[in-house]
C-alpha cells in the first residue's frame, strides 16, 4: 500500500528535523526534549531535589530530561495512555489520570510528598478541523490545570502547552487566578508553523 501525501510529508520533515538527529544522537526519545531543556535554560524551572508531575510523557523525552534534573533525590511520576520510556528511577503509570484509581496511584506513589512543579505537553489526535481540534485542545489544558490545582504545593509551578485560538484568552484569565506569575514561551525547538505555545504559571496561591 502507498503512503499517504501526509505521511510522505511527515516523513520527510523528521528526515530533515536537526532537533530529531540531535534527539537520536543524544538518547533522547523525542525531540519535544529539546522544548523543555530550553525553557529550562530561560527560567530554571526544575531544580535538584523537586517533585515533579509529567503528564502526557509518552515517549518520554519530558521525562529524560526532568528525571537528570531533579537528580537522586528528587522524584519523577510519568503519566501517560501509552507507554512511556523513562529512566531508571521514574515512576510511570499508564492509564487516564481523570480515572479514581490511576490518581489513587499517584497519590500512593508519592506518599504524603507534595508537588513542586506539573508539566503537560499533552495534544489531542489531530483531525485537521479546527472547530474541533481547538476545544479538545482547550479541554485537555484545562484538565491538567484542574489536576494541577489538587496536587501542587503552595509556591509550586504548571507549564502547559496550549495551543493559540478560541478558548486561550479565558484560560490565561484562569491561570492568573490561581497563580502569582504567568509566562509564554515559545521555544526555538518548537516548529514556527506550529500554532503551540507554553505557558508557565508559577507560585500557586493557596486556595
């Protein structure tokens, strides 16, 4: 069977993609690694010791790259509907963290342990419609704001990605409301035709 003009095009774009070499050559699972490394090289988001929360991890290059950061006594917890490739050391869980039993997990594994800082990179499957691509996009932000919201400790961080149109300006409202600082970045490992930004809300106001 041919492949698909998309599929061609796919293809040739991660052939050419310097941040995929880089990726491959470095150990990395994905080139989404190189996103957070140079938003952490901006604002030092993950340090030593933290607690950290990577949901959406699958491949895992996130993770890679929280999990050398935080080092020996810090703690990862990658989540993800698919499997996650992940250091030794990282707790993965696979599952829906919207599901009781999967947050039952996560609360298990960290064990009173509060969290320093949740990241989502998560998107959804693509139809090309954006009616419809937008607010499941929005949706699923929104959801690891929520989520955020219950596990971070006082002071902690969120970075997520989003995604710009309908439904963006109300989120950024919300996240001023639950937090003290608000960032956009748009790191250079993140493709110029993409429509992807991150926002990073720092130090959580108590609820």
């Amino acid at each position: 069977m041919s492949k698909s003009k998309s599929s061609v095009r796919w293809l040739a774009r991660q052939s050419s993609d310097p941040y995929v070499r880089k990726a491959q050559a470095q150990g990395f699972s994905s080139r989404a690694a190189f996103k957070l490394e140079e938003i952490q090289s901006r604002d030092h988001l993950i340090r030593p010791g933290m607690t950290v929360v990577d949901l959406g991890a699958a491949p895992g290059g996130w993770t890679q790259v929280a999990a050398g950061l935080v080092g020996s006594k810090g703690k990862v917890i990658a989540l993800d509907l698919l499997p996650i490739e992940a250091p030794v050391g990282v707790h993965t869980i696979q599952g829906d963290f919207r599901e009781p039993e999967i947050y039952a997990e996560l609360l298990q594994i960290l064990k009173g342990r509060s969290v320093d800082l949740v990241l989502s990179d998560m998107a959804p499957n693509w139809t090309g419609i954006t009616s419809v691509d937008q607010p499941h996009a929005m949706a699923l932000a929104e959801l690891a704001e929520e989520f955020s919201m219950q596990v971070l400790a006082t002071d902690g961080s969120f970075l997520v990605k989003v995604f710009q149109g309908e439904g963006l300006d109300l989120f950024r409202a919300q996240l001023k409301l639950h937090f003290s600082e608000l960032k956009t970045r748009k790191p250079p490992a993140s493709r110029s035709e993409s429509r992807e930004i991150y926002l990073l809300a720092q130090k959580k106001i108590p609820l």
